[in-house]
C-alpha cells in the first residue's frame, strides 16, 4: 500500500476514535438514554465503514463507472488549482447541480487531501451530521415520540448508511437537508433563531438541487403558520409576522433559482410537468443503457392526485426481489420491504399522529414533504439514482411511523419505552441535558428520565391530550 494509500483508513480511524464517540455521547445525554448512545455511535462507525465499501462496489459491480469518481477526480484538480493559487472555476461550469458539488468538494480536498477514499469518507461523515441534525429536529418538534425507534431507523437503514457514502449530491443534501429541518424544528416550536440553519441549509441544497430546496422550503413553510412554543401554546404574534417575511424573501429567491436551473420560465404546474417528462427520459435513457432492470417504462409525468399510489409504489415499494437485478438491487429490495411492513404495523401511529398534524406542525411539513417528494420523483426513470435520492425522503418519511407508542403499544412492550414527553421538554429542545443525565442511572441499567414510575392499573392519556403531553414518563 503506498502513503498516499494510507489516508482513507487514517480519515476513518481518526473520525472512529475522535469525532463518532462525542458526539454520540451528547445525544445520549441529550436524552438521558445510554440506548440511543449506543445507537448514535455504532451507526457513525458503520456510516465510515460505508466508504470504502461503496468504493468496492463501484470498482467490483459497476466496473468503475460512477457520478462519485467523476466529481473526485475534478475535485481534485480543482484542490491541486487551489494550493496553486489558481482560482479560475472553469471546471464547474454550469456551477448550479454538479458543478456547485465538485467545486465544494474541490475546496474539501484542499484540506484534506486528494486520495479518493479519503474523499469519500469525509462526505460520509458529513451525512453523518446531517443525520445527527434530522434526529434532533425530530426530538424538538416531537419530544414524545418514539426517539429510539427514529433513531435506529436513521442511523442504521442499510440505503442511509450506503448511498450518502461517497462524494457526490447525495452526501451533502442530507447534510444540509438535516440542518435544515433542525432550523425548522426550532422555529415550529417558537424560536426565531431556528432560521440560521433553515436558511444556511436550504441555501447550500439550493446549490446542488435546487428542487429539493425549494420542497423543503414549501413543507415548512405551510407547517409555520401553526407553529407552537414548547409549552404548546401558539406563538407570538410579532415573530410569526417577521418568520412570515424572512420566509416569503427565501421562497422567491429559491423559487428563481429552481425556475434557472430546469430553464422554465416559471413554476406552473404545466412547466413542472414538461420537466418531470425531460427528468423520465434522460434517467429512463441511462437506464436503458445500464445493465439491470430498466425502469423507465414505469416513470410517472403526471400531477394527478389519483396516481398517488402508484407513485408510492413506484418510489418507495420497488424494487420488489423477482424485479431486481444484481446486488444492490436485491438489497434495496429486502429495505423496500422492511419500510413498507414498517409503516402498516404502525398504522395506528400514523392516525394518531396525522389526527395532530395542526398541533404538531413538523409532523405537517414531514408529511407534505413526503408526499410531493414521491410525486415528483416517480418520474425518475432509473431504480439505481432513485434508490440514492431516496435517502433524502427516509428521514422525513418514517417521522410518520415514530410517533408516541399508543395505549396498547406501552402495555405490549412496558414501561420503560413509553416516550411521554418528560418535565424536562422544556430543557431538550433548547438542546441542553435533561436533569440528572448519564449519570443519574444505576449501573447495568437503562436510564429512564425522572418522574414517578407509572403502574399497571394506571389509566394511560389518550394521544393528543393535555395530559399526555406534560405527564412525566
């Protein structure tokens, strides 16, 4: 192995040792549960182990053809360029989508090193955070929901920790994504400041996809006039006002850029969908020219509320295992299945929590999010680059599934996975520690937050009531 060689597995294990194991800690204290700790942790270092893994996979099953090696290799001269002191972007042009990647992986690389691996471990690490940011908002905006089913899901779904391991689009926009429905999460619960990251993510996606920037600002957008304070209660009237302003400016500034990058003259809906049939022929062509299933005959042009659920089918279900091809396909296929019998058992949750949307806005904007998500992207003609968007929808999508266990969830699983919303709500969404902390728990044992211990005979609060919201676990 030469030196240069050495780097990727440094990056890894330097990111394993010093970086992974803090912040994990901090969400477990965060929490007061060593669990989701545990969870946190395992799934960063299965999330850099992800890295060299997709580079195999890329060498061995796709015969070295990837958009990832493509926008290393010009990140890497445009790095070279830099320490030169050459600052000319002629290698990124057009700059909006896959320029904007490889001109800020070029500046990556510039710190870091041009070795590939390296590259690629970096950008996993920054899915990583992103996938920190998502749990967080969901722990804000939902602070009695199920946070470590959320956080299993997140942290450990095999096409979260794969895809988003690589330099590319896929990496960064669940970054920024992350941050910024953690910025969403804090302005829905009453805070003004959540907009820093709100904005600062939504701008950066608006780099690399501006439509998916331009979703994300559309799902919360629709959630804010229903924000609440932490307390519940709706929140004042001058920062409602001022959001309302700060929002509409970003929502035209993202709205033209979205119109420059599909060269449309405006956002109509009649425009959308001859961009919806340019994006199922070009994916439907390389499909065509891939080996494996082609995909293209099923991609959906059409705004029709009545194709829904075949656009669910077609985004979320497949591929089925008789309809994949090769490996990641069959992979891809076994998760589609797991997701799909994930969200029926949990029917009763999703009513529940749907019956809240207007007292829980960022289950709102989760829920328009997902559902214009697989509008639009079911007229991806290509399983392989739908598979990899789709870890921007997961995140939002099983937020549905994760809310608080009902009545006859607690009595089936016990008291100790009821995640009522403790005194301390207060306290976590201003993301300081619960009281007591790691600390407080006997050794050998899950911590629960403190709060009298609730008996069998007990009657539990319904879901939604004013009890229920503020009786600690």
């Amino acid at each position: 192995m030469s030196p240069s060689s050495l780097w990727g597995p440094i990056a890894i294990l330097a990111l394993g040792l010093f970086a992974v194991p803090p912040i994990a800690r901090r969400l477990g204290e965060l929490d007061g549960d060593p669990t989701v700790r545990r969870i946190a942790f395992w799934g960063g270092l299965a999330k850099l182990a992800a890295a060299p893994v997709y580079l195999v996979v890329i060498e061995k099953v796709y015969g070295g053809v990837a958009d990832a090696l493509g926008n290393t290799n010009i990140a890497a001269r445009l790095a070279r360029q830099f320490r030169r002191g050459d600052f000319s972007l002629s290698l990124v042009h057009p700059f909006l989508g896959d320029g904007a990647i490889r001109l800020l992986a070029g500046i990556v690389y510039s710190f870091t090193g041009t070795d590939t691996l390296e590259g690629f471990v970096v950008f996993s690490f920054l899915a990583y955070l992103g996938t920190v940011a998502f749990y967080r908002g969901f722990r804000i905006a939902i602070p009695d929901g199920d946070r470590r089913r959320y956080a299993a899901l997140v942290f450990l779904l095999p096409s979260c920790l794969f895809w988003t391991a690589a330099t590319g689009k896929d990496a960064l926009s669940v970054l920024c994504l992350g941050l910024a429905f953690y910025g969403g999460a804090k302005l829905l619960t009453g805070r003004l400041v959540g907009l820093v990251p709100l904005i600062g993510g939504l701008g950066v996606t608006a780099l690399v996809r501006p439509n998916l920037a331009l979703l994300g600002f559309v799902s919360l957008a629709v959630a804010f006039p229903f924000r609440r304070t932490v307390e519940g209660r709706p929140a004042p009237l001058a920062g409602t006002v001022l959001g309302v302003v700060v929002l509409v400016v970003v929502g035209l500034a993202l709205a033209r850029v979205t119109e420059s990058f599909f060269h449309i003259p405006s956002l109509t809906p009649s425009a959308i969908e001859q961009v919806l049939r340019r994006n199922a022929q070009l994916t439907g062509v390389a499909a065509a020219g891939q080996h494996g299933f082609n995909s293209s005959v099923h991609a959906s042009v059409s705004l029709d509320p009545l194709r829904f659920p075949l656009d669910f089918y077609d985004t979320v279900v497949r591929p089925l295992p008789f309809q994949a091809s090769g490996i990641t396909q069959l992979a891809q296929s076994f998760q589609n299945l797991f997701v799909l019998g994930l969200l029926a058992v949990s029917w009763r949750r999703i009513v529940a929590l749907l019956g809240e949307t207007f007292r829980r806005p960022y289950v709102l904007g989760a829920l328009v999010y997902s559902v214009i998500w697989i509008v639009l992207f079911a007229s991806i003609g290509n399983l392989g680059i739908l598979s990899r968007e789709e870890t921007q929808l997961l995140p939002l999508l099983l937020v549905l599934a994760c809310g608080p266990a009902l009545a006859q969830d607690r009595a089936t699983t016990g008291a100790r996975d009821a995640p009522l919303i403790p005194p301390e709500a207060a306290a976590l969404a201003g993301d300081v520690p619960v009281a007591g902390g790691a600390a407080a728990s006997s050794p050998g044992r899950p911590e629960r937050l403190a709060g009298p211990e609730r008996t069998a005979a007990e009657p539990l609060p319904r879901l939604g009531s004013r009890r229920a919201e503020h009786t600690p676990a």
